[in-house]
C-alpha cells in the first residue's frame, strides 16, 4: 500500500469551546509532542480520603 500525506497550510479564524471532559485534548494543525498534565481544584481541605460513609439502608 502507498501512502501519501501532504501538508498545507492551515488558517483558523474562530473557536468556540463550550465545555470539555476531563481527559480532553484540543489540536489544530500539526503536533510533534503532546504532554499530559493534571490539575486539581478542590481545596486540600475539602477533600476527605477516609472510609465510605454507607448509604441509608432501604
């Protein structure tokens, strides 16, 4: 099989990103490397790393 690729330019007006997942990632043209980062928001207070509190029995 052959394969043939050419590049051209690419021109990007506008863009609208109404929301993203958490394990997005957004590219226009070209990439060589991509590096994975993760961000955390909640305050180290709010956050309880515990037992389960178990559910109301029905």
């Amino acid at each position: 099989m052959n394969f043939s690729v050419v590049n051209k330019n690419v021109c990007v007006d506008n863009v609208r990103i109404v929301g993203v997942a958490s394990s997005s990632v957004f590219i226009v043209g070209d990439t060589d490397t991509i590096t994975l980062s993760s961000v955390f928001d909640t305050p180290p207070e709010s956050l309880i790393i515990g037992p389960f509190v178990p559910l109301a029995p029905e």
